[in-house]
C-alpha cells in the first residue's frame, strides 16, 4: 500500500487519513507483517515475529531508497495517530488479545518532500509445545515420564489462532513445522500435524524442539520451542510388602534397617526404555553381599531376601542394562539390616506396636 | 559287625533324645510365630480377649482393631478436653479419604491392605466397618460424596484394576458379618487418573489409548455409558472436576520442564497457565481462583491468582500446590471502609479466597517433585493459612519436631473446620483442627 510521489501529491496524501479505513479493507492479511516490500514503499518488520496475545511488540521501518532518519514520521494504530517525529523508526506497539487485529499504518514525508507509506498487521496466535517421554513409569506415578537415550518423545502442539470476528481455527486448518536442533523435520510437518514422536536426545544431550504454526491463508501465526535433556534411568529400590503390595511411598535409601528377616525387594527402573520392570529387554543382575543371585525368571526385578541364618547385615546391588540399548546402564547399593526391630530407613512401620 | 544291645540302646536313647529335642524346637517356634501373630493383631486393635461373636477373626480384627487405631496424640484426651488440633486417626496405611457430606467429623476412609471402607467419628473416636469386601493391596482411594468410591490396586500383570462400587445401606439384605457389601464393577484398565465428577455424579478418568496416547472419559459409576471429552497424543494427564462442573486437565509435573494446566470448555481446551516449570496446579471451586506451584531450578515457588485477568502473586511458602486445599469457609459478611449505618440492603456475601498450604520446614532435594513422588525424600511440614484475597499468609500449626508429617492429598469438609490429609511417610490418616474464624459483620 506505500506509495512514493512529488509534493503535489501531497495534497492526496492529506487525505490518506481518511481513507486510511478503506485501505485496511484492501490489505493483505498479514501476521507480524509487512506492508508492501517493493523498492520505494515503507516496509514494516515486527519483532517478536509472532508475539502473542498482549506482548509488546517492536515496530520497525525501513526503504531501501528513502533516508528515513530525517524524515517526519507518523504512527497510526488502528486510525489513531500513535506516535509522531522525525526519524521515529521504530514503534513499540501492545498486540492486541486473542482474536483481535491491530491494524498498523506508517506514512514518512523526506526532507525532498517525497512521501511513502507502509502497512501491517498483528494478529496474535498462541502455540503451546507440550512433551512427555514413552518411558517406563510405575503405573500410579504421579510425575511425567522423562527422555533417557534410546526412549522416544511424544510432542503435542496446541495452537490457538482467532481471525477477528470468527471462531477459533481448527487444527486441520494450521500447517505445523516442526524442526530438531533448528533442522527441519519434514517427515512430521504438514497441515494438522499437530503431533509428533521424535527419538529422545542422546546420553546426556539436549535437543531443542521447536514447532511453528501458521493458519494456511497466512493470518496468522505462532511458534514455541523447548529444551529436551536425557536423564539417566533412576534405579529406585521399594520393598514389595505381603499386604500393601510395592509400597511406592518409601523407596529404600542407601543405608536401610528392616524390622523383619525376610523381605522382597522390587526395583523401579524409572525412565528406562522398559514397557514394565520384568521387560525382558531389561537384564538385572543382583548380588547379595558380594555373591551374584540368580533372579527369579518371571519377576527379574524382585528379590527375595531370608536373614534368618545370618548377621542380619546384607549389602544388596543392582545393576541395570538393556539387552539392545547399550547407552542404558544403571547401577545402585543398598545396605540393609534385617530384624532390628525398628525400621530406620524410613521410621516405618505399618505395625508400630511391634516395635513398642 | 552285628550291633551289640548296648550299642542299640544308645542308639534309641541318642534317636528318643533328638525327637525330645525337635519338638521341643518346635514348640519354641510355634510359640513365637503365635506371638508374632498377637503382636501383629495387638498392632491392628485385636482385644486380648476371644473375640465374642461368631463372626470369625477377620471380622473381628479390623472392627474391634480399628477402634484402637483412632489415635488421640498419645491417649492424653481427657473427658471433656477439647481434642488436640492435630489427631493420628489410623496406625496402618491408608488409599484414601473424604469427609462425609455437610459434616465436619465423619470421615470416609479405605484401608490400604483390605479395601475395606471405614467411617471414624473423630468427635468421639468410634470407628465403623461399612463393607466386607476384600481388595487386597488397594493403593488408592478415590470416594464420591454420595458414597460410592473407586478401588484402585495394580494386578498381577502390573496393569491398573478400578472397582467403583457403591456401599450397601445398613438396611439393605446386602449387610452382612457388620459391613455391607460394596457392590459395583471393574472400570476398563489402565484408567491412570480418575476423580468424581462431581457436578454430574459421573467419574472422570483419563485412560490410555493403545498408540501412546490418552482419553479423557466422562462416564457412569458403572462404566456402561461413556463419553470421550477430551484427548491427546500424550498420556501424561491428570484431571480435576470442581463441584461448579468445571473440568481441568493438567500435563503431569517435572522439575524444571515446561507445565500447562487447561479447563475444558465447549470441547476446547482454554489454557490457565502456560510454560509454568514444574507446574502443581489447584484451582478454587465457584470462583476462577488458583494457585500453583513451581519447580525450577533446585527451589520451589507458589503463586496465587485471585482470578482470570489478575496478576499472579508470588507468595512468601515454598511448597508444592499437592499440598494446598482451598478453604470451605462458609461465606463472611464483607466488610467496607465506609459503612453505611442506615442501609436497609444486607451486606454482600463475599466468600474469603482462603487456602491451608502444608510448606516443608526443610527442602533436600534439587529436583523436590521427582523425589517427593518416587518416595525417595520425605518432608516434614507445617501449615500455613493463606488469604489470597489479602496477600498474607499465617502460619498455624507447627508440629513436634520428632514426628515429621509429610502431608499429602489434603482435603477438608465442607464447614471449613478440619483437614484431612494423608502422611506420605508411612500412609497413615492425620487430622488436622482449623480454628473456626470469627466472622466480621457491618454495623
């Protein structure tokens, strides 16, 4: 919509103003946008490219041929003068909420007497990135499954775009794009791919997931990004009690007391690349004071453990790793003491009376 | 060789003397597995005595034990003291509680071992058995306030079993050994969260779709109509239904990874807050109050906004909105900085946008939510009243230092008078007393 003209058309111009509303009817939907970007016509960046809902928002102006530092500048937001002044390049302008246009007019008059306008518009979009990883978790976990090497990422884009005056665009209307490491992933973008299963980031690493969303006539878009580290599996050690069942409350510390001479030990392999604990990928490896213990083929992870013919002292290591990821490897102690009296790891005892 | 006699009556005395010997060790062990036996039934409650009705041991431990269970701070309750503010109500794990409708001492709770449903009078310590249905290893509790509860334990084949059953009435034929049957249905499996809609006396649950996913189900008690309401490509939801029938959905918390919480509406979900790390989430039933919690960074933060379009406030307690509850205060007269003394009009009824928050006295860990839900660390907390209308916070209860609560799924009954909260350490039922506060009225 910029125009370049002589001081006669000066005169026009002074009545750009006025048909400044009908010019906004003519222009091209926009989102962060520009006016016109041919040579001699004002063109207008914003900075966020897509902000959202409420965001300040930087307005810039510039031409290739026109010198605008010494130019009288005018703002108009929504056909009210904004801001006025020579060489006033920039703007900072609130984007409006959610479902409303702002609607941004820049004129610039040259010390020759030349004359340019440009336009833009905002439309502010939302895009939320939300994750979780396909790891194993313990059924009534109340914490999200984490990344470790070798387990997958499940992305889920939630994009809120309201073109004015008309109701949320659905999802099958938004082209999503979405990039690993700043690397296009064109195998998970397209219109209404609003998920995505990405591997997990190496032992260690981080990747950072990025998706943006745009509406497919261009009014509107919205991009959201997120760092994604592997953890390591945590090897968690609970007792698998007679009555209570794996009594997830009370994970085992290093150095733990028992009341009784007998217990079963069930390990928790948080986060590893497991569809449960007995995964027959999973390869256990216990030892009992320093002597390797077979594991019971259908409970691998479980442990079993009589003190009656003992000192009652056992020292109890585990050692995780998985038959085809060989990045995953967990190793962990605990030193246990049977039957005495009191159980001091946690100050537990479902049966208090039998230690009073 | 033959054997000569002698040698043969040495070798009967030798054989008559290690018989004496194994059953005389045999005795021995008989004797101690019995004590094991009473000290463990002494533990639950079992009376010394032979138990009077016919009804058989197991009946007989858990009624006549559970009595006992209902703990008083150490047996110091005299007749007509008040009750200490803070009360043990059970010695043995817990899965779950809820206060009985429009009362402030009847509570519901189910035994962790058993299944079995209780109801403690904590005004006078009587405790009732109300069913007789075993579910062993029960591991969490979720009741409705009509009655009905959802059992939840992991079967053998570590998937998630849901019985939601309903507890006979007393009169009904149903009533047997003194409990009633609970009597209902097994849910589908892997239902991974579930909570009483309370609005529709539906459950809402988020189950698990075959490709990694998650759906979010509105269904009958019965489980024979269901409606999907929501779904997703992740499965790491949980939700929250409030009595004024709106319907949260939560991305389960991590430390230090983005968190969102959004409210269901129209079939849309409408975000309430984005991008928050380590996101806990509590919203207020009849107003569009929350607070929430953060884990970020090795701290912890909690933030209260008192509506939609307000500011967040940072509040000055370190804790985690799992243990927080919003306040059921009845309704205050509102008081103004200009009373007007011949107004006929009645004040406004304003209800205070209070909540208790338990706030760890210490904080270990750097990654506090990841530890806290493995079990891995446990806190020791005291309560705090939070008035999000008036930005202060109170401390009201600390406990003694030698028993540590680690408070977990708070909830109080509906006059605002108690707490009701699970100790995470060792499970047990705890009951905390909130001094009724006294009401401003306008002249």
């Amino acid at each position: 919509m910029g125009t370049m003209m002589t001081k006669e058309g000066r005169v026009a111009a002074a009545g750009a103003l006025i048909i400044l509303s009908a010019l906004f009817l003519f222009a091209a939907p926009a989102y962060a946008q520009f006016g016109n970007t041919a040579d001699g016509r004002l063109f207008l960046s914003v900075s966020p490219e897509y902000p959202g809902p409420n965001e300040p928002v930087l307005v810039s102006l510039w031409n290739a041929i026109v010198d605008l530092t010494g130019s009288d500048i005018t703002w108009y937001v929504n056909n009210k003068v904004f801001a006025q002044g020579v060489g006033m390049t920039k703007a900072s302008i609130a984007a409006g909420p959610l479902g409303s246009e702002t609607n941004i007019f820049a004129t610039a008059q040259t010390r020759d007497g030349l004359y340019a306008s440009g336009n833009a518009s905002i439309s502010p979009a939302e895009v939320d990135l939300l994750w979780e990883s396909d790891s194993y978790t313990p059924p009534l976990y109340r914490g999200r499954a984490l990344p470790s090497a070798g387990t997958g990422v499940r992305a889920q884009a939630i994009a809120r775009f309201k073109p004015a005056g008309s109701a949320q665009l659905p999802e099958r209307d938004i082209m999503y794009t979405w990039k690993r490491n700043g690397s296009v992933v064109a195998s998970l973008s397209g219109k209404g791919m609003s998920s995505a299963y990405i591997r997990a980031p190496a032992l260690f690493g981080t990747d950072i997931i990025e998706v943006a969303a745009s509406a497919i006539d261009g009014s509107a878009g919205g991009r959201a990004r997120a760092e994604i580290s592997s953890v390591e599996p945590v090897l968690v050690l609970y007792e698998n009690h007679p009555l209570f069942g794996i009594m997830y409350n009370r994970a085992f510390d290093d150095t733990a007391s028992l009341s009784d001479t007998e217990a079963t030990f069930a390990a928790v392999p948080y986060f590893a690349e497991a569809e449960n604990p007995d995964d027959p990928r999973l390869i256990y490896s216990w030892s009992v004071n320093g002597k390797k213990i077979p594991s019971d083929e259908l409970n691998r992870s479980e442990l079993t453990v009589n003190s009656a013919n003992s000192n009652g002292l056992a020292q109890i290591a585990l050692s995780l790793t998985h038959a085809s990821n060989l990045a995953m490897s967990a190793s962990r102690a605990w030193r246990v003491s049977f039957g005495s009296g009191n159980d001091i790891f946690t100050g537990f005892n479902p049966f208090p009376a039998l230690s009073e | 060789m033959r054997p000569t006699k002698k040698t043969l009556s040495y070798v009967l005395v030798l054989a008559a003397l290690l018989m004496f010997a194994g059953l005389g060790g045999w005795y021995f062990f008989l004797n101690r597995q019995a004590e094991t036996v009473s000290a463990t039934d002494a533990s639950r409650g079992l009376r010394s005595e032979a138990p009077s009705q016919s009804a058989g041991n197991i009946y007989n431990n858990i009624v006549s034990g559970i009595t006992s269970l209902v703990e008083r701070d150490g047996d110091e309750t005299r007749e007509g003291a008040p009750p200490p503010q803070l009360q043990k109500i059970t010695k043995t794990p817990v899965a779950g509680m809820a206060f009985g409708a429009g009362t402030s001492s009847v509570l519901y709770f189910a035994e962790s071992s058993t299944g079995y449903i209780f109801s403690a009078d904590t005004s006078t310590g009587a405790v009732e058995r109300l069913t007789n249905r075993l579910f062993p290893k029960t591991q969490e509790a979720v009741f409705s306030r009509d009655g009905s509860v959802v059992l939840r334990s992991i079967d053998e084949n570590g998937d998630i079993a849901s019985f939601a059953g309903k507890i006979a009435t007393s009169t009904s034929s149903e009533t047997v050994d003194g409990g009633a049957m609970l009597s209902g249905k097994y849910l589908e499996r892997n239902i991974s969260a579930i909570v009483p809609a309370v609005f529709s006396r539906e459950l809402l649950y988020i189950v698990k779709t075959p490709f990694g996913g998650a759906d979010g189900i509105l269904s009958s008690w019965d489980g024979m109509r269901r409606k999907t309401v929501f779904s997703s490509p992740l499965s790491g939801w949980y939700p929250i239904s409030l009595a004024d029938g709106r319907i949260f959905f939560v991305l389960r918390p991590a430390d230090n990874a983005a968190g969102f919480a959004y409210e269901l509406k129209n079939g849309s979900l409408v975000p309430q807050v984005r991008d928050a790390r380590g996101l806990t989430y509590l919203p207020n039933t009849s107003s569009t109050a929350i607070l929430y919690g953060e884990s970020g960074g090795g701290s912890l933060a909690l933030f209260a906004r008192a509506q939609n379009d307000a500011t967040s406030l940072s509040l000055p307690i370190r804790t985690v909105a799992d243990k927080c509850v919003w306040s059921t205060e009845g309704p205050a007269i509102a008081t103004t900085t200009t009373p007007k003394i011949f107004s006929k009009k009645p004040a406004p009824m304003v209800k205070p946008l209070v909540a208790y928050c338990a706030v760890p006295q210490f904080v270990t860990s750097n990654a506090f939510l990841g530890d806290w839900y493995r079990g891995a660390i446990h806190t020791s907390d005291s309560w705090w009243r939070v008035d999000v209308s008036a930005d202060t916070v109170e401390l009201i209860f600390a406990p003694e230092t030698d028993t540590p609560i680690d408070v977990e799924s708070p909830i109080m009954d509906d006059r605002g008078e108690h707490i009701a909260f699970i100790n995470a350490i060792d499970k047990t039922l705890w009951l905390l007393r909130i001094k009724p506060e006294k009401i401003k009225t306008t002249p």
